[in-house]
C-alpha cells in the first residue's frame, strides 16, 4: 500500500549529493548536508520511498481534504493511501545493525560474577566458559526452539529501531548444528519485516572434542561446501585472535570462502593487535570488526582497502574495561567506521541506540555522527547496501525510517527507554505505533 507522510520535522536523511560508500571525518556531523529542515513529506509505495518533497505540494497532489493542525501524530485516512499527520516530529533512517549473533540458547549470566573476581574472557574461556559453553547449550536445542528465541530478538531489535540485522551462526561447530543455525535464521527472517542476512561463522571457536587442526580441516572440507551447496549464508566470517584462530588459519579459510563465492566479514584484533585488521585489508573484506587493538597502519590500510571497521564498544563495556574503540582518531583520519551491537550470550544488548550513548558520553562523538555509523556507514558494509540507499531516506531506497518523540535529531539515541520511538517503518509496513 501507500503511505503519505505530511508535516514532518527534520529529516536525517544521511544521503548527500555526489558522495558515494561510507561518510568519513567531517562528513559524518555535518548537519547541513545530512538534515533536511522541517517541512517536508514522504511517500512511501509497497516497500520503496516513492517521492520526497514539500508538504504542501504533496498534500495538494495526493490529500486535499484537510487542513493540517494535529499536536501529535495522527492518521489522517485509511485504504489505499494512508495518511499521516507527523505534527513536525523528527525522522531518522531505519538503524542497521551490523554484526548480531542471533540464534543461539543457554545462559552464562554466571560470568559476570567471574569477571569481577578478576578473571579474563581468555580465562572464563579455558575454565570451561565462554563460547564452548553456549555451543553445548545450543546443539541440544531443537530447530523449532532456536527459532522462537530469535523471534524473540527479532522483535526486542525492531523496537529499538531497527530495520536490517546481519545475523551470525557459530554456536554450532558442527557441520550439522551450524546448518541448523542458519537454517534457523533465514526461517525467522521470514516472518518479521525487519530483513536479515546471514553469515556462517563455523570458524568461532574450537570444539572441545576436536583438536584444532582437525576442526580447521572440517570447517574447509565439510562445513563450507555445505554451506554453499545449500545457499544459506552471504557471507563468511572468522575469529581471528589469540588464543583462537591464527592469521594463517584465517587467511585460508577466508580465500577457500571467497572462491565459492562468499564475502568474507573478519573478528580481529579485539583483546589485542594480532594483525587482523591487516589482514581483512590484504584480503579485501568487508569488514574489520572489534578492532580493538589494531595499529594505525592496520587501520589506515583497511581504509585504503574499503574496509569498514566495525566497532562494537558494548564489548567492553559488559567485560567492564575501558578501552574504547579510536572513534575520534577515526574521524581525525577519516578512516570509515561503523556501530553495531555484538549481541550474543555475553553481550545481550539489541540496541543501537545504547551503543551510540556509548561513543557519546564515553568518547565525546557527535551524536550524529553516530547515527550513521547506526545506520549509512553499517549499511555499506553489507553487499545490501551497496547501492547507498539502505540506512538512509532518499528516493528509490527502502521505506525504513523512525519517527522520534522530539522535534530534533540530537536526542536520537535517548528516546523514551519504554516506547525507543514514535513510531517506526520498515520496508513499507509499521513495526511500532505508540500513539
């Protein structure tokens, strides 16, 4: 169906003339070029953003039969064309949340209390913890369990806003229980307007039953051809670490990947500087998340290379550190960045706008600036998103967007913590309507 949007406020639209991939620097907080002001309308058509223009031409083209004087949102008609009365209230791009392990089952809330004894990740992880703890957990699980937990995600991701979600196997570790895993999470996709995409992590951690160079050798012989055979995953990604996955092991398996026609996503550098990130620049990948420890060569080399660091500072934020990601010496360099949630067993947050007020109030950020680290700049590290539409407003793109509870964009990351928004549209249809 149709939807006319009247009488909005400032738009993000995050789209601006001539400049192509991820915002840098600058870019990413200027609040000319990236804000529409007040005034304008939006029509939306099946799943795409038809037109945008002013509000009184578009009301006099699609909806002559009311003047508009509505103190809050307010539907206006019904049927073919609905129509809405946005009483100026701000709009935001529909959040892209890019790096997400969604499917999975088991409880390690026992870790925190670990970890204010002062024990590490690496350690929680050879006592037994960690990663190896979730796979026993999940691979007991049956295909209809996974996928009602995640519908549950789903659904606690949509009220925060967002629109796209990468979504992560790697709770598996078995050519079998990692099928499962993206089986489930394409079967989920399908019953929510938020769209997913999937990527096999089968390299995430080490099975307890299999020695390393056992388990590689399955993950190349077994599990990918799988994989692909069944078309079920977009891309692949590795743990590329101490302790886990070695710079050899992850090269090997992220060109075998790209040979069957896998895009390669990276974990690198997260508890320290293992040349990941240099690594997903020599190989061309989409990503290099965590990046925590990588070096300013690294980091100016994955920029060169049109690799988007990914950053995911609720990480740390959880393991309770305070080494945060270099979003300022990111700006400085103009070197691309992204935002996303890391959800997982150890990390349980879905929102984007939580991860946001941490670059703000940790680290000083613009607040818009992290709105499109949310939304543009995620967006461009996903095939999805090459056409530079997803994560903005802008003609041809998708009809995804939030409508905020103020009349400014600067707030955006604080909405009311019960209702995140207003309202928010996701490929045409309402997620939320709290009015």
């Amino acid at each position: 169906m149709r939807r006319l949007l009247l009488n909005l406020g400032p738009v993000a639209h995050l789209s601006p003339n001539g400049i192509e991939g991820p915002l840098v620097g600058a870019e990413m907080h200027d609040d000319e070029v990236l804000i529409h002001p007040a005034g304008l309308a939006i029509l939306t058509n099946d799943k795409k953003i038809e037109k945008i223009g002013f509000s009184d031409e578009l009301q006099l083209e699609y909806f002559q039969q009311m003047k508009l004087d509505s103190n809050m949102p307010t539907i206006l008609k019904n049927g073919d064309l609905e129509v809405w009365d946005l009483a100026g209230k701000a709009i935001i791009p529909g959040l892209v949340d890019g790096h997400s392990h969604l499917v999975w089952t088991g409880d390690r809330s026992n870790e925190v209390a670990l970890r204010e004894q002062g024990y590490t990740y690496q350690q929680i992880s050879e006592m037994g913890g960690g990663i190896n703890k979730t796979v026993g957990e999940t691979r007991k699980a049956s295909l209809k369990e996974l996928i009602f937990s995640a519908k549950e995600r789903l659904e606690t991701a949509e009220s925060f806003g967002t629109t796209f979600m990468e979504t992560k196997s790697g709770y598996g570790l078995t050519t079998q229980d990692e099928l499962k895993l993206l089986i489930a999470t394409n079967q989920v996709g399908l019953d929510f307007q938020i769209e997913t995409t999937s990527t096999w992590l089968g390299a995430h951690s080490v099975p307890k039953e299999m020695t390393q160079s056992q388990y590689v050798e399955e993950i190349l012989s077994e599990q990918l051809p799988e994989v692909v055979e069944q078309g079920i995953a977009t891309y692949a990604d590795v743990f590329c670490e101490n302790g886990w996955f070695t710079l050899e092991e992850t090269e090997d398996i992220c060109k075998e990947a790209k040979s069957q026609g896998l895009e390669i996503r990276l974990h690198v550098d997260e508890f320290s500087d293992c040349g990941g990130a240099q690594l997903a620049a020599e190989l061309g990948a989409l990503t290099a998340d965590h990046a925590g420890w990588s070096t300013d060569d690294a980091r100016d080399a994955c920029h060169k290379a049109g690799v988007i660091q990914g950053f995911l500072p609720a990480t740390p934020y959880v393991l309770g550190l305070d080494h945060w990601p270099p979003f300022q010496q990111c700006l400085d360099n103009e070197w691309a960045w992204s935002l996303a949630t890391d959800f997982n067993p150890n990390c349980p947050s879905l929102s984007l706008p939580f991860i946001s007020s941490i670059a703000i109030e940790q680290s000083g950020i613009p607040s818009l600036a992290t709105l499109v680290a949310s939304s543009r700049n995620s967006a461009c590290s996903l095939l999805e998103g090459r056409d530079g539409k997803l994560g903005t407003i802008s003609e041809g793109g998708p009809a995804s967007l939030n409508i905020l509870w103020d009349e400014n964009i600067d707030g955006w990351y604080k909405q009311d913590s019960e209702q995140q928004f207003l309202g928010t549209l996701s490929n045409g249809g309402w997620i939320t309507s709290n009015y």
